[in-house]
C-alpha cells in the first residue's frame, strides 16, 4: 500500500488533478484510524486516515483536465445516482476540483503490484480526504467500480453525507463474475435486462450471459407440443419466422442492452445453442433436424444443417459488441465424430467473425479424448462428468466454474436449487476454484477465468413470473459478487453481511425491480403497511426500500400515518431523515384512527440522520408522525424510511438449542438471529424441540412461532426456571400442515428458559422454524 500511496497520492493527485491539499497546520490531530468502509462487495487494501468527507452545499462532480469526452457520460450517472442515494444533486464540471468536489480520473499508467492485470482492468484507487474524494483508475471500467463504492458508502452513512478519509486499492480476484439467464425458454422483458445490468454494476458483476435459444423437455409429449424459443428478430427475409412469438429482441432492443452494459461496467455474452436445444432452429427448418424433425437436436449428417447455423451467426454477430460469442454445444448425445467436426467449424467461424469462441464443457461424454478438438474455445465448467474442472485443465482449456450442483437455479423445481441458491454455504465454503466432488482448482489458477451462476428455465409449463425469478436470485447476488471479486475480504459473519445487503438493495436507476430481501428487523410491525400522508408517496416511508422517500413538500405543517393492521404493543419509532429533515415533531398512537395520544416528540433538531424515539409500551393499530416546525419551511419533510416496533423480543440473539438439527446450517441458533430467510430444522421425529436462554428470569406473556412447511400439528410452549424442571403454559392441538405463524398469548409467568415441545408433526419431516420471538406483552393486556 505505501509504495503506491507514495507514487499517487502524492504524485498524481496533487499535481495531475491540482486538488487543494491541507496544510500542516490543517492536519487533523493524530487519531485512530478510520476502519474500512462497508460495501459489497468488500474493498481489496484499506489505509485509513483520521475524520471524514463531507458533501458541502457547492459539491461538485469534477472530470479530470481533457477527460470529458471520455468521462462525461459516467458524471451525469453519477449525479444522478448521488441524487437519489442522498436527495442532493451535484452539477458535473470539468473545471479545477476545489473543496468538496469529487473529483473522476482515467490514468493508464496506475499500477499495482498486487492487484496486477485484474487491477490494470478493472481496479482503481479511492482517496479520500476531508477536502475531496478522488477516484482514479487506469480504465473507465475501474473508475465506474469507484463510483459504486462510494454511492454504497454514502447510503449506509447516517446522513449519508460523508465518507471517511482513507486510502482504498481495489481489484477483482477473477476476470470473469458472471451470470447467465435463460430468455430462450422464458421470455424476459427489454426493461427487466436493463435493470439487470444496472443491478449486476451495483456488485460489480461483469458479464451477463444471455442463453438466447432453447426448449423445455419432452416428457412424454410429441415434439411439435413442446415449447421452443429463439428471442432475436432481424428484419432479414431469409430468417423471417425464426424469432419467437411470445417475445424477441429487435436490433433496438439489442443496442439498449449493449448501452446500458457498456455504462454499467458489464458485457454481454451471447449464446446461440446448438446442435442439441435446437428445436427452434428445427421447428424453422425441419428438414435440419434429426428423425425428420422430430427432434430437439439437428442432424449433423447433412452439411446444409452446420452452413445453416453458420448463417445464423453471421446475422447477428455484426449486433454483438463484446469480444466473445458463446455457441453452446452442450448436451448433444448422439452422433460424435460429427459433434466433432461441427464443433471445430463453428469455432473456426466465429473466430473468423471476429470474436472469441466460448461453448459448454461436453467432450467428456462427446470424446474418448479430446484429440483434434480446437482449443482456442473458452469453456463452461458445468458438470463434472461433462467435463470437469481437472478434465479442462489436463486437456488445456480455459474455463468458466458454472457448476450446476452449486450455481444453478432451476425456479420452482424439486432440483438444481428451485428456492434460490444455498448462499450460507456460497458465503463460508466457496470461492470460485471450488468445485464439488473433490473437482477444486488451486485459487487463482490461470486456466480459471473465473465464475457465473445461471438462471434455467427449464419448467416451461409452470407458472411464475421475471420478477419470481428476481426473487430467487437476489438474495445470494450480493454473496457471488463477494466470492468472485475479494472472496473472504468481507470479514463479518453470513449474517451481518446479508444485513449489508439488505440495506444496499440492488441500487439506483431501475424501473423494473425492486430490492425482494426488505425484510423487517426484528419487532418491526410497520413494513409494506398502508400509509397515508398529508401529501407525497406515503409508501416509500415504509417500503424497506433505501433509496424511495417520502416528501411532504413546502410548509411547516406535514403528517405520515401507517396502520399496522392490527392492535401491537408499541415502544420504538425509528425515523431517517433526509436533507429536508423536522425541527420539531411528535409520535402519535391511535387504536382508532380518530382519537390520538402523542408518545414522543423532539425539539431543536439539526440535521438529517437517523432520530430513534422511545416511549413507554402502549397498544397501537395506527402510528403517526406530526411535523410542526420544518428545518426549512421552504423544504418541508423528507423521510428515507420510518420504522415502527413492538416491545422487545427477549429471545433475539440469546442462545437457543434444541434437541436435533436436520443438517448443521440449519441448527437452532437461525430461529432466534432476527434473521427470516433462515430456519431451525429438527430431525424427521415427533417429540423434538427448540429452547431459548432469556439470560435472566424475565416476565413472559407472548410467544411468536413463524414456522416453515415442516410444521408442528401438536405442540406445548413450556417455561422453566432451570432448564430442568418445565411447566406448561400453552397447548396447540389438530394444526393444518404447511406455513402459518402462530401468536399465542398467556397468562404472565416469570422465567428464564421457553420451549417449543414437539409432540406430533404435521408432515413426514421434522419441525421448522424460521422464527421463535418471545415477548413480555401482549394488546389484550396493555
């Protein structure tokens, strides 16, 4: 770190870019250093200074002298990107940065040693002082993944206005952090592939594969009922027909997507998939297919079938802007030595196009050996009985870790993760040289460009939606994004850093999709309740959703109002101001919605941030914040969120055991860690249970059991003193199986130690929870 915060810091960024630089006398007093800043996925180095950077009134976005052709185009994203991270809008300037600006620069001659060939790529160098932030890199690729760093930073901020100073160096670890989506089965809207892009530049995924042909499966039906998509449309009357129906991209289409990845630090790898998934390229020609076309794969005995894919590429190759163009060749089972000849010519072709050939490891099955086969063909790593890991590098390929056993999603399907990839496991376990069945690679290793999960929609009977799939891939994005550009760099548990992507979203200028992982913090009642306002988008207040906000507009007088949906015991209103914050307000309770009692109120603030108001428990259906004297009149209020809680939950984070755990990441602990997308799962036996440790005899009323679809049919909830002696305080008796949470509410009984007993299941697995909440209060007795 400090050869090159010598040769920059001092060199470039006082004399290249003339930033102003304190003098001695300005120097802060010596301090502990500033620790890293959170962002996902985590900074490489970190040196960190003493005190912060803050946004001034004036800030400014500064290009570097002769950059703004280069440049200009990520400034303007930037400020509005700012814009709705923080709610302040900076101009863009090509002028002399002066205090407060930030200032972009491109130097090609920015090295490190460390980072190497990833970081003369992608890596750039993020200064900060109390002046400025500077962020350099030798492309403007690496500047763009400095600009990321720094929005994340600002929207955890409270105030989310200052970033402390300090000194960052950043690199990916590997070439290539993908993703890959199936549109050939299942059509994706233009806007939904928009939004990815932006959402894949928020954790610095740099590739997007876009598996643009394919089929679902036979399953006992005849060919000509299964569903087959090819999803581009060219004007061109030789191919007229080819493009789906149900959904296919225009040359506008395509060039949106190219803009959109070029401004979002990402690439599209396209992917024309043949000779097997082919039925739409045989529904277009039957003649092509094999058993006279009724087949998903092509015949290959007839030249006209390769010269006719051939064809196909040459349409839409001149569309594509990246250097390498994917042209499938997985799963073909018939027919070698011409799979063979077929994969040679179609290489070739694509090289002779101009482009890099990729393709999916088959040629274990496909070959005895791989002699004769091209290998200048970048691989898909998907299987290991396909072609494997250690098969690609003992046959000299590079490759891509797309293993289906850990990377794929398969929405809704009873295999290849139908739920959503496994991402504690992503989290602790892997990186991408890791590969199942004692497949791994040395980390690093030359031949492994890198890795991409993959979105297969291989169900295309069943009924779900993009955003459904949106869903399932969201919550382990974050985690892939860290495995593949600092792998264990993020230091903190699997929980903590969910809790920082959460908190993130997935980022700034989408119209299609929205963060699914807002989930509400433990004794959170309020989140996606209905809210109303004096005026303004009440929702954005509640949504989970960091970067909506409520704004009331000009005046003194404002009001926000969310109804919990049912009476709660209520203690805490969390407010996040934003720039135009409340000088005097007050929280109000209602069971009503006519009748109100003011529980909270603060006087003389100053500043935006986060304001927690506390109060004495008191049952609640409807919250109310009631704003009488705005910082400025002009400005009104504006809030990034409020959240509303019931009393405390005494079991959140105390330990929990139970009697067995299905499998050790599904242990007892996840019940009680506020976390609600992990679970306790006991063994397949009646009789099971889960307990909790209150660290102290405490007075218990309430008890909230949010189970899975391993749920409990009998059950008695007990109290001890001892954990020895136990006494029962409610029964459940003839339950349903499936989800449900259940609330059950007693008589008020001192103790240490609660516990589900198990008596009877209500499925042929064991118990379930997602939750196990206790609490000292119910509404009936407030």
């Amino acid at each position: 770190m400090a050869r090159l915060l010598r040769g920059l810091a001092v060199g470039l960024l006082a004399s290249v870019l003339a930033v102003p630089s304190a003098t001695a006398e300005q120097a802060p007093a010596k301090a502990d250093p500033n620790p890293k800043p959170t962002v996902v996925p985590a900074l490489q180095q970190w040196e960190g200074g003493a005190g912060q950077f803050e946004l001034r009134k004036h800030s400014r976005i500064v290009l570097a002298k002769g950059q703004v052709n280069q440049l200009d185009d990520q400034g303007a994203e930037l400020s509005s990107d700012i814009a709705q991270v923080t709610g302040r809008k900076l101009d863009v300037s090509p002028r002399v940065p002066q205090e407060g600006d930030i200032v972009l620069s491109v130097d090609p001659s920015l090295t490190d040693e460390t980072g190497g060939a990833r970081f003369a790529e992608e890596g750039y160098v993020f200064t900060v002082t109390d002046r400025n932030v500077t962020i350099s890199a030798p492309t403007a690729q690496g500047v763009y993944y400095g600009t990321r760093s720094l929005l994340q930073i600002l929207l955890l901020d409270d105030g989310r206005d200052s970033v402390p100073v300090g000194t960052a160096v950043d690199w990916p670890n590997y070439e290539v952090r993908g993703f890959m989506l199936d549109v050939g089965r299942r059509f994706f809207t233009p806007e939904y592939i928009r939004d990815y892009l932006k959402v894949m530049g928020w954790f610095k995924l740099n590739e997007l594969q876009l598996h643009l042909n394919d089929n679902g499966f036979r399953e006992g039906r005849p060919w000509s009922e299964v569903q087959a998509g090819f999803r581009l449309k060219t004007d061109n009357p030789e191919l007229a027909g080819l493009a789906s129906q149900d959904g296919a991209y225009d040359r506008a289409d395509w060039d949106s997507f190219e803009d959109t990845a070029a401004a979002n630090g990402v690439t599209i790898i396209p992917e024309i998939d043949a000779p097997a998934h082919s039925l739409a390229f045989i529904r277009f020609r039957p003649s092509l297919g094999l058993n006279n076309g009724d087949s998903d794969h092509l015949d290959l005995s007839k030249p006209e079938t390769t010269e006719f894919m051939k064809s196909v590429f040459d349409e839409f190759v001149p569309w594509f802007r990246s250097s390498d163009v994917h042209f499938g060749a997985d799963e073909y089972r018939v027919d070698k030595p011409r799979y063979k000849d077929y994969f040679n010519e179609m290489a070739a072709h694509i090289r002779g196009l101009g482009k890099q050939p990729r393709a999916w490891g088959s040629l274990s099955v496909m070959a005895a050996n791989t002699e004769g086969y091209d290998r200048d063909v970048v691989m898909n790593s998907w299987n290991n009985g396909w072609h494997g890991p250690q098969a690609l590098k003992r046959d000299g390929y590079s490759f891509i870790n797309t293993n289906d056993a850990l990377l794929y999603i398969v929405p809704f399907a009873p295999y290849y993760h139908g739920r959503g990839l496994d991402g504690k496991y992503l989290y602790e376990q892997w990186e991408p040289h890791v590969f199942p069945g004692g497949q791994s690679v040395t980390p690093g290793d030359p031949q492994l460009l890198g890795a991409m999960s993959a979105v297969w929609n291989d169900l295309t009977l069943k009924d779900y939606s993009e955003l459904d799939v949106h869903g399932l891939v969201e919550p382990t994005f974050g985690v892939l994004a860290q495995k593949m550009w600092s792998g264990g760099k993020a230091g903190v548990s699997y929980g903590s850093f969910l809790d920082t992507v959460r908190k993130l979203g997935v980022g700034t200028g989408l119209t299609k999709v929205s963060t699914t992982l807002a989930a509400p913090a433990s004794g959170e009642v309020s989140l996606r309740g209905e809210a109303t306002a004096s005026a303004g988008d009440a929702a954005a207040a509640f949504d989970g959703v960091r970067t909506t906000q409520w704004a009331s507009g000009p005046g003194d007088e404002a009001w926000l109002r969310v109804d919990l949906g049912k009476p709660v015991v209520v203690s805490k209103v969390d407010l996040d101001w934003a720039a135009a914050h409340g000088r005097d307000y007050e929280v109000q309770v209602s069971k009503d919605g006519a009748n109100w009692t003011t529980v909270a109120s603060r006087t003389g603030r100053e500043a935006a941030g986060a304001d927690t108001l506390t109060f004495e428990p008191v049952t609640a259906r409807q919250v109310r914040l009631v704003g009488t004297h705005a910082a400025k009149k002009q400005d009104g209020y504006a809030l990034w969120s409020m959240r509303v809680f019931e009393v405390p939950d005494l079991a959140l984070h105390r330990p929990t055991t139970a009697s067995s755990s299905e499998v050790a990441s599904l242990g007892p602990e996840n019940a009680t860690d506020g976390d609600s997308r992990t679970r306790w799962a006991s063994g397949y036996r009646d009789g099971e249970w889960i307990q909790v440790d209150l660290g102290s005899p405490q007075t218990v009323q309430r008890v909230l059991l949010d189970w899975e679809g391993a749920s409990a049919r009998d059950y008695d909830i007990q109290v001890s003193d001892d954990a020895a002696n136990w006494r029962t305080v409610a029964s459940v008796r003839d339950k349903p199986a499936g989800a449900r949470v259940d609330e059950l509410t007693f008589a008020p009984v001192t103790a240490r130690y609660v516990r589900m007993q198990g008596v009877k299941r209500a499925t042929g697995w064991g118990y379930s929870l997602w939750r196990l909440e206790v609490r000292s209060m119910s509404p009936d007795s407030a």
